[in-house]
C-alpha cells in the first residue's frame, strides 16, 4: 500500500528485482478492498513475506482464511501474516500502518470513500489487468482515473432470512419479486386489538449503520444511482427518481407489517425478533445470531438450579451451590457476536458424584436447548473436579487438632465450611487431612486479604500442640 506508480502506461516502474512492492506489482496481487490470494501466477522469490489486514472476523472467515494463506504459502513460499480488524476499525489501522511506514501489503476495505481516499493519495496499486480478465455486474469495476484500485471479491449482498414454519403455516412460497416479499409479509403480520403481536418482517430504516449494510439491497436491485461518473448526487435525477421512488415505497408498505420502532433496529434485535418468532422476516448484511444475547437464558437456567440447590436441608455447607463467575463474548462494537462463554463454580458436599452433578446441569442446559432450538449450547468438561472434603471426626488428625484447641482455650468442636483448598487433593490421596489454621474467609481472595499477626502467632501454638499430641497417639 505504499506510493506505486501504475503498471500502464508512461509511468510504469522501471526497477529491477524482487522486493515486497515489485511482488505485489508484477503479481497484480496487491488491493485496498480485496485480497486476491489467489493470484493466477507469481512472480516472487520464495520467502517473501506479506501482511494482510483483514476485517472478515468471525470464527469461520478467519479460519478460511488461515487456510487458503496455509495453502498459498505452500505452492509458491510466500507467507501470509494475517491481522484482523473490526470493519470499523480498518481506517484506523489502515491509516495507522501507513504513518508508521509500514503500510499493509493487501487488505480488505469495506468503505469506497477510504478506496478513493488512498487512491489519491497514491497509496494503492492499480489492480485493472487483473479485473479487466473478468465480466463484473454494475459498479463491479468502479474506476478512478481510467484505473481499477481494488478488486470486488464480495458485493455485500443483503440476505432476506425467513421463517420456514411460518411459510407452511400460512402456505407461502419463497417470493421472487418485492411484490411477492410484501404480500407474504402482509399474510404473516398478526394482530391485535390494533396491536402488531407478530411482524411481518423486520428491515431498519434509518440513519445508521444498521441501515446502511441491511436496508439497501432492494434499492441496488432498482438499478438506482446515487452519483454519476464525477461524483454529482443524481439520486433525485431521472431515471433514478423513479426507482428510488419504487424503493421508498416499498418501505413504506413494509413498514406497516413491522412490529413498532422497527425502523432504527439494531443487528441484535433483528435476529432476536426473527429467532423468537416476533418477526417472520429479517434482512441483514451478514448472517448471524447474538450469541451473548443466547447466553442469558442459559444462566438464568444455571441461577434456577442454584436456588435449587440452595433449598435443600441444611446451611450454605450441606446444600453446594452453583455460581456463573465469569463471561466472554464479541469483537467489536459494530459485530452480533457469534460466540459467547460463561465458566461457572460448582460447590460441591460429601456424597456428591461428579456424573450426577454433571447430568444435572445438562438437564437445565437441555431445557434451554428445547425452549429455544436457535441457539446452540455446548458444556465442555469440567476444568477441574475435586471432591469435597470430609474426614472422619475419630480420625487421629482430627483428635489430636481437637485436643490442641482445648489446651489453648479455643473450641474444639469440628465444623464444616463451604469454601475449597488442597486438603481435598490430599484426602483423595488416602492422606487423613483437614482445614486448619489462622485467618477468616471473609479477608481471602479480597483487596484487603490479610492475616491477624497474633492469630498466627496462635496458629504456630495450635501446630506445635496438634504435633505433641498426634505423635504421642493421644
């Protein structure tokens, strides 16, 4: 992405050699807006190294990515370092890169202005023999000063998602024209008293981002321009006044099928209202279902059997407990998140086995499953399982413990706590063990964690006392 002259032409560069800019110029292999990994031949010695910025952040899109980098770097030697960005931060990062002086070598773009920016700037490759080999629909090939500056590898294409239970509920077929979309949105719109219990679809209409990558998918298929070739707004211009018109329109009947407030939706209240059937119909620019929003019912159902457990007889110690501590989820601000992780804590008592406990808390995870099928709930082993500790109140340890109290004048009657520590570990391994010594758990694990100095003081008496008396076998 740093100044090249164009490869057509009378400003052709005229160096010799194969450094990381002449690789990208003669391979035709460099472009703002799109990579093409796939470059039909290469002209770079092997061991060359690229960097590639890339803003397709899911899970699934990276790791193809990972792939087809893998796969290119073992035909032709040429490495491939990926870095991924939000889509709303590439500018940043593409900008940030190039102040540093070390611009990016190929890099996905998702805004045409930024295109146009670098492109004038002189920080862009032209990429036209490349995109001139091959036929591209409307604005495929948008140029610049007679050049091609990125090559379209993905036209952002609105999907309109739909319910197929409610198609056959109603009888509907998939439309094939807008009008068909509006006639089936008007059949599933449910309502009440004047109230829209269930929307015929869902599609923002506002000024915002939302709108921006989901709403305008109809308008591109009007064949409406919004600039002409010197960048004058003739969106109000005829033709394009009148497939604009068709486009508002449209919306405007839309609207009236979609529950209220629908026109400044987000991304996660699009696909909510579509999986929990608010909403028959969503349009978005990319699939997806808010994972964190998935996440809720799972610890509600966690908190359930919590309160459960905490029903049983007995204190706090005789009962467990079950708490979600942490939560993961989400890339950036502007991205539904498609993945989400919670780790719980599970107190366990005497006589808890761990497949019981373990089948319990699939039973709550299933009847989330069942409750909502959209969303997928995956429970990993448990990282770590340790038994509760329970030690018999005649073994040696725990006389020779009790007797040293009572010498000291503290009490020496045996209890319970509900807290874990590695006394568990020792008893599993056939060592007779218990909890003893100075401090309260209510100062552990805290900002203030500390120890009374005369406790410990005390601790050092009780330790030499339990000692004195478990060697003589008293």
């Amino acid at each position: 992405m740093s100044r090249r002259k164009s490869n057509r032409g009378d400003g052709a560069d005229k160096r010799v050699g194969h450094d990381r800019r002449s690789f990208l110029k003669l391979s035709a292999g460099a472009a703002i807006g799109a990579a093409s990994i796939g470059a039909p031949f290469v002209n770079a010695q092997a061991g060359t190294t690229l960097r590639f910025l890339n803003n397709e952040t899911s899970a699934e899109s990276q790791n193809a990515l990972r792939n087809a980098c893998n796969e290119y770097e073992s035909k032709f030697g040429v490495k491939i370092v990926i870095d991924s960005t939000p889509i709303s931060g590439e500018f940043a990062k593409t900008m940030a890169a190039l102040n540093a002086g070390s611009p990016y070598d190929l890099a996905t773009q998702g805004f045409i202005a930024h295109l146009l920016q670098y492109a004038r700037a002189g920080h862009l490759v032209p990429l036209t023999d490349l995109v001139k080999k091959y036929s591209w629909g409307r604005m495929g090939e948008w140029q610049y000063q007679g050049e091609n500056w990125f090559y379209p590898y993905d036209y952002n294409l609105v999907t309109v998602f739909y319910r197929k239970d409610l198609y056959a509920e109603k009888g509907l077929k998939v439309p094939n024209t807008w009008a068909e979309f509006l006639d089936n949105c008007r059949a599933l719109t449910v309502s009440k008293d004047g109230n829209i219990e269930r929307g015929g679809c869902v599609i923002p209409f506002a000024s915002d981002s939302a709108t921006n990558w989901a709403s305008f998918g109809s308008l591109f298929a009007e064949s409406a321009q919004l600039f002409d070739d010197k960048w004058n707004v003739v969106l109000d211009a005829a033709p394009n006044a009148d497939r604009a018109g068709r486009f508002l329109d449209l919306y405007g009947e839309l609207y009236k099928t979609m529950p209220p407030g629908m026109n400044t939706v987000s991304y996660a209240d699009m696909m909510s209202l579509f999986v929990t059937g608010k909403a028959a119909h969503t349009s978005v620019a990319h699939e997806g279902i808010n994972a964190i929003e998935g996440m809720a019912p799972v610890i509600l159902a966690l908190g359930t059997l919590n309160r459960k457990l905490a029903g049983r007889p007995g204190g706090a110690p005789e009962h467990g407990s079950l708490t979600v501590s942490l939560i993961s989820g989400g890339t950036g601000l502007n991205i539904v998140p498609e993945r989400c992780t919670i780790a719980y804590d599970r107190r366990t008592v005497p006589g808890d086995r761990t497949p019981a406990l373990l089948a319990e808390l699939d039973a709550a995870l299933d009847s989330v499953r069942a409750a909502i099928p959209a969303i997928q709930v995956e429970r990993k082993a448990p990282s770590l399982d340790i038994g509760a500790l329970l030690t018999p109140l005649d073994a040696p340890i725990v006389r020779a413990a009790a007797a040293a109290n009572a010498e000291l004048g503290l009490d020496p009657a045996p209890t319970k706590v509900p807290y874990g520590s590695d006394a568990s570990t020792l008893s599993a391994g056939g060592i007779p063990t218990i909890v003893y010594g100075p401090g309260d758990i209510a100062q552990a694990h805290s900002a203030r964690e500390y120890v009374e100095l005369n406790q410990v003081e005390r601790a050092a008496h009780a330790y030499l006392a339990t000692i004195r008396t478990f060697a003589s076998g008293g």
